[in-house]
C-alpha cells in the first residue's frame, strides 16, 4: 500500500512538473515568434530559453508548428471560454458588456504578443487549426452581438457585429501602445472608447443610439 501512495505521488509531481515545463515553453514561444516570426523560430532557442535541451523540447512539442496551434488555437480558446462564463453569471446585457469589455482588456494587456502573433501568423497554422480558430472566433463574436442586441432591440444583427470588431480593433491595439504610454491610462482610455464604440455612455452607462440613415446622410 505505502509502495502504491509512494508511486502516486511521484507520478502526480512528474505530471505536474511537465505541466510547467510545457507553460513555461508556451510563454517562452510567445516572446520568440513575436520578436521573430513563425519562420524565425526555433525549437532549439526555445528550449535555451527556459533552460532544457532542443530535443527536451520535442517530449512536448513535435514541431514548430504544434507550438504555434498551442499558442493561436489557446488564444481562441481562451477568449471563448471567458466570454461563456462572463454570460454564465446571468448580469443583465449592460453590465454583461462592461464585463465582457473589461475580460477582453486584460487579456490585451497581459498578452500583447500573443495578439501581434494571431495578426502576423494565423495564415501560418495548419487548415484544421485555422478552421478551429475561426470557428471559436465566430462563437466569441455571437456573444457580444447576442448582448448587444438584447440590450437595445432595435440594433440591427449587421449593425452589433460591426459595433463588436470596432470595440475588438480598440482593445486589441495593445502591442502598438504597451510600454509607450502608462498602463493605467492605456486601460482608461481603451474601456472608454471600446464602451463608446458599442454605443454606451462610459460616464453614464447608458445606451447611445446610433445615427439613423437621415442624420448620416
């Protein structure tokens, strides 16, 4: 019994110790595709950058390739699942949009390259992972249309979905502001316009009716 827990435990550490090896390689390949492109990379440099020999690194990672479907592929992957639990608290659409917008924000801001990687190199990922991404991409873009037309009925669905990417464009314009101007105003002013983009009043948190065809005219 005591040589079965004792084996247990061994195996529950070496799983757990891959795990961090294999998180501290995804965070390291950030680093190195966004400083020198997909085709810039490779497995041995990763490897030394968190300490492991080159064909360490293929005990988790066959290729280039699979590094780079773990990093776009998680992204998508990522930013569905937040979306879905943002909805799961069952908040009316208002305050759901100001979660779903201060959700997206730390991920710009904590991970710019991973956005510089997803606008440089998606063409880069294998058809079925570009097809996995698109598909969770459309998934995470019908949570803010849905939210947004439940908070104003008469918003078109053409009219939320080009209200969402014009919030997506603002927030996800972190790797040409981070580092240049301070964090806290770059937050500040990303919400805002991201907020003003959906058609909410940031200062009031009310609804802002878009322009009808007359007033444009």
């Amino acid at each position: 019994m005591v040589n079965r827990i004792a084996a247990g435990s061994a195996s529950t550490e070496r799983s757990r110790m891959k795990a961090e090896r294999r998180s501290a390689l995804v965070d390291a390949a950030a680093v190195l595709v966004a400083e020198r492109g997909y085709h810039g990379l490779r497995l041995e440099d990763l490897g030394a950058a968190v300490g492991i020999s080159g064909p360490a690194v293929y005990r988790h990672f066959p290729n280039k390739e699979a590094v780079l479907v773990e990093l776009l592929v998680g992204i998508s992957e990522y930013l569905h699942a937040g979306g879905e639990e943002v909805l799961a608290r069952g908040s009316a659409p208002l305050p759901t949009l100001h979660e779903l917008v201060a959700f997206h924000l730390d991920f710009a801001m904590t991970s710019p390259r991973l956005i510089e990687i997803q606008f440089r190199d998606l063409a880069n990922l294998p058809t079925d992972a570009q097809r996995s991404v698109r598909s969770l991409q459309r998934r995470y873009v019908e949570i803010w249309v849905r939210t947004l037309r439940e908070l104003d009925s008469d918003c078109s669905e053409d009219d939320a979905r080009v209200q969402a990417h014009a919030a997506f464009g603002l927030l996800n314009s972190t790797p040409q502001s981070m580092g240049r101007v301070p964090a806290s105003l770059l937050r500040h002013r990303l919400s805002t316009m991201a907020l003003t983009a959906l058609g909410i009043d940031p200062a009031s948190s009310t609804i802002t009716s878009a322009p009808t065809s007359e007033e444009t005219a």
